[in-house]
C-alpha cells in the first residue's frame, strides 16, 4: 500500500516551486498570505521569480529547487506553483531516496500528473489539487478548501449529480490519474503506473476531439483500462474540433470505450482545468458509489 505523508499542522513548513512553467512572487502572493492564514510558514523556492522563455528558470535551476525541498527534513509539503509544461523534462534527475526515509506532501495537476505518477509508482501517496497560482480563482473556493483538508488530513466525502452517461455499480480501489494528455505521454516510461485494480480519474483541457479519442484508444490497447477498478470522468474543458466535426462529445468518445467493460464510471467529477478542482489523493484506498441518485467517492483509510 503507498506511503502516506503525515498530515499537516500549524507551523508546519511548506514549500512553493516551479516544476513547469514560471511564476512570480507578485503572483504568488495571495497564496502565500492564505497558506500563512492555515498556520503555515511558506518557503518560496529558487525556482520563483526567475524566468527561462516559458519555464521557471532552465532544467537545471527547477531540478535543483525541487531537489533541495525533497531532500530537506523541515520541509512538510511541496506545493508546485503551476502546471503548464516541464515536469517530464526533469523527473529523470530527481533523486528521491531521502524523500522515501521522510515523506512529505506534494501537490499539484495537469502537467504534475508526472509527480502523481512518478511517487505512485516509488509507493508514496500525493496530491491532485489546485496549485497556489489558482488558490483564488473565483468559484475556487470548495476546491481550495479540499486541499486544505487533504494536506491537514481532514475526512473528505464528495457527492456528484447524476449524470446520463453514468454506469452504476460499487468500486473499491487505490486512486489514480490525472491529465489524459500526461498519462499517455508517460506510457513506457518510469513513471508509467499499473491502473489494475484501482480508481482511474481523468481531465484534460484544450485537446482536439479526435485526439481525445486517440488517446483514448492508445490507453485501451496498452491495458490500461480493461482491469480497473472504476472510473472517474472529470472536467474536459474547451474541447476542440476540425472543419469536419468528429461527432461526439468528450464524455461521448470516453463512453465507447467504458462501455466495454463492467465498472462503475462517474461523469461529471468536479477535477480537472476549472475552477472545480478538488483535491484527490494519488495512492489512497476509495469507494466510489453510482446510482439513481448520482455518485459518491470516500476515502476507506484514516487519514
């Protein structure tokens, strides 16, 4: 069973990195002073502030910046600042052998679905949530208040409306998932995960129709769906499409290959690019409920 960090408490250090794109102290700062606002004390990594084209800073200075945050004792939990783009570049460099004596929190989405899945796959529990450059998004709020929650181990119950699509059923599993995009990137790799037997969840943002449906198909061919547990289909926002319409919907292309197997799938999970995002821990035992009156996903573990 993955490795859970210990829950946090007041005092706590906590530290604010750029494992992708860059992000500025100004823009940081209502993070800063709401993480302050839990009891908190906020380090802001070397990988703040600076700027390499898109990224914060090049390779070497965000490798090096997560590493020392990994690496330090005092540090309780690493919040990444943003997603965008880099994660992949890095994760290779990453050492993660005084982590392993001394877990801490880490926490993020979209292109941090490759530290989700990385720590899964080293047997270490982590974060899906929204990162401190989106803390106050308006409507962020449930979102926001979930990921206090998660880091300071709070119980944690969401309830979804019921959706068409849905297929009914009890699923028990380790959760696991995040970008659609990412998890097909990291197919093969060393950050690849098995989905056998757990709660796979799934959003992505900004992707051609057709290319939904590819990668749908890649992950289908490559096993990764025939053997879970459940599934949980979260926010696919601004779909794109050709001149040619493809035909389907997001939740329309994810339903023909759902619809092979007999789990339980939830549509309509609040995770994913919009301001509903709320927390879910990578690695922790689930159960997810659909029904007539909708779905239900609670944590089976004490925090």
């Amino acid at each position: 069973m993955p490795t859970a960090p210990d829950p946090l408490r007041p005092q706590d250090r906590v530290a604010i990195v750029c494992t992708a794109r860059k992000a500025s102290h100004e823009e940081l700062a209502a993070a800063v002073a709401t993480l302050t606002g839990w009891g908190l004390e906020v380090v802001l990594g070397e990988s703040t502030n600076i700027a390499h084209h898109q990224f914060g800073g090049d390779d070497e200075v965000r490798r090096r910046d997560f590493q020392h945050q990994l690496d330090d004792p005092g540090i309780r939990a690493i919040l990444i600042a943003r997603g965008g783009y880099g994660t992949p570049r890095i994760i290779d460099q990453l050492d993660f052998s005084r982590f392993a004596e001394n877990p801490k929190w880490v926490a993020g989405f979209s292109d941090i679905t490759t530290l989700n899945c990385h720590l899964l796959r080293l047997g270490h529990q982590s974060i899906h949530g929204v990162m401190p450059l989106l803390f106050h998004q308006p409507g962020g709020e449930e979102a926001l208040e979930s990921l206090r929650r998660a880091l300071f181990g709070a119980p944690i119950i969401y309830t979804v409306a019921p959706q068409s699509l849905n297929r009914f059923g009890t699923a028990e599993g380790e959760l696991i998932g995040g970008n659609l995009s990412l998890l097909q990137n990291l197919t093969g790799t060393a950050s690849d995960c098995p989905t056998d037997g757990r709660i796979l969840f799934l959003e992505d943002t900004d992707e051609y129709l057709y290319s939904i449906d590819r990668m749908l198909v890649h992950l289908d061919r490559t096993g990764k769906l025939c053997h879970l547990a459940g599934l949980l289909v979260g926010h696919f926002s601004n779909p794109q499409d050709n001149l040619v319409p493809f035909g389907q919907t997001p939740y329309e292309i994810i339903d023909t290959y759902a619809r092979r197997y007999n789990f339980p799938v939830a549509y309509g999970f609040p995770v994913g690019h919009e301001p509903e995002n709320m927390a879910l821990i990578c690695g922790r035992q689930a159960r997810m409920t659909v029904n007539e009156s909708g779905a239900r996903v609670e944590y089976m573990e004490a925090p």
